[in-house]
C-alpha cells in the first residue's frame, strides 16, 4: 500500500490541528512526527506534550521518526504519548537490538532509519524483525532540502534484498520528497513516503492530492 505520512515540522503550528485534519481529508494516512535534540542533529523540534495533545485531533497513525541520541531513553515515553511506530536512527543507538525489543515490548511497530552515508549492512541482523525500515534521501536535521540521488540506489538495494529473503517491509524515504519525484521514489521500492515542505507550503489538502494523484497512477500500472 503507498502512503504519505505528512512531517508536521513544515506546518503552521499556530493551526496543527486544523492542518492534520486537511491532509488527513485528502487522503493522508499517516501523519509523521519529527523529534530533534539538539545533540542528534543540530536543531531542537517538540517533543511528548506536542505529541500528547495532536493525538487528540486525529486518529490517523501516528509515525514518530526519533533523531534523538540513546533513545532507549524515552520509548516508553513516546509510546505513552500516542505514537504508533516510533523510528530510530541505527546511528543513534549503541544498543539497537535492545531498543528494537524496547519498542516491541511497548506494542508499537518498529522502524530503523539510515542517514544518508550509513550502508544497509548495519539492519542485516535485526532486518526481520522490523516493521519499516526508513531511508533518509538528506542528512537529517531540517526541511526544505534537496534528495540526495544516491539515496534511492539504497531504496532499491533494500527492497532487492528483502525479496531475496522473502521479507514484507515497509520502506519509508525522507527528506527532499515531493509530487514530482514520488513516481520515481515508489519505482524504486518506496511505500511510505514522508512529505514536508510539499504537503504544509501553500494549498495543503491541494498538495496532499498531488500525491495521492501519483498513487493512483502508479496503483493503476
Ligand atoms: C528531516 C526530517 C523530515 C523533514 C522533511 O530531518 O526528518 O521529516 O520534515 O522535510 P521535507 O519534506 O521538506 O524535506
Ligand atoms: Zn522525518
């Protein structure tokens, strides 16, 4: 299934819930939550309290993408808070195992995610027993940037070695995603496909339809 889980970082905070609700109308069905330390990458987003009080406004899948450092820290917080995949970044976490089990344990569905310069080799013992495995297309840390091409070689690679081993995975891109390049990004081997600047700059329940547009076609190939 393509889905778009729209990152609420580009939104206007002054009207989150009314945002949600006009990219949920139009088809989104996730909705995908940027969390920044400070010391993972430079800038520092929102964290439980934000989280806590959208949950409230939809109930749409809650896709919390952690750029946090040790965030074995806080699972179980971000699980109370309403998050229904929590994300984080094998680059963040000495422990990765542990913190895969901390996730599942919790009840929640497992993502692992990959900047730009990290190989696929670092998933190949914890790949099976992942939900989504999230492939940065820029170096994480703020919107509004450009893909980085060679990022979909790693989408491909992904999607051929989870055929190879007979696994369903969602695989999620971010950063640089918009209506124009989805086709190629899906073509690729992406399914869940993360929008910022392209869903909250202008019109969004307009921009949300640009990509369900896209879906459509390519659900019709
Ligand atoms: C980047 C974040 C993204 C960001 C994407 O570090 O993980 O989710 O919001 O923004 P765009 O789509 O504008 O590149
Ligand atoms: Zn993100």
């Amino acid at each position: 299934m393509l889905i778009l889980s729209p990152s609420i970082l580009a939104a206007d905070f002054k009207r989150l819930g009314e945002q949600i609700a006009e990219t949920t109308q139009a088809g989104a069905e996730y909705i995908h939550l940027d969390v920044m330390d400070g010391m993972f990458v430079p800038q520092i987003s929102f964290g439980m309290p934000v989280i806590e009080t959208i949950r409230g406004c939809t109930d749409k899948v809650f896709d919390v993408h952690l750029m946090i450092e040790d965030p074995g820290r806080y699972i179980e917080a971000f699980a109370k808070a309403g998050a229904d995949i929590i994300t984080v970044h094998a680059e963040a976490c000495t422990h990765l195992d542990r913190v895969i089990g901390q996730i599942k344990a919790a009840g929640k569905k497992a993502g692992v995610a990959l900047n730009p310069a990290t190989p696929l080799c670092a998933l190949d013992y914890v790949l099976d027993g992942l939900d989504m495995v999230l492939i940065m297309t820029v170096n994480p840390g703020f919107g509004g940037q450009k893909l980085i091409p060679y990022c979909l070689q790693k989408v491909k690679d992904l999607r051929a070695l989870c055929k190879k081993r007979g696994i369903q995975m969602d695989i999620q891109v971010d950063g640089g995603i918009k209506a124009s390049n989805t086709k190629e990004v899906i073509e690729a081997g992406a399914n869940v496909l993360v929008g910022g600047s392209a869903v909250f700059s202008g019109d969004v329940a307009e921009n949300t339809k640009a990509f369900m547009d896209v879906f459509a076609q390519m659900n019709d190939l």
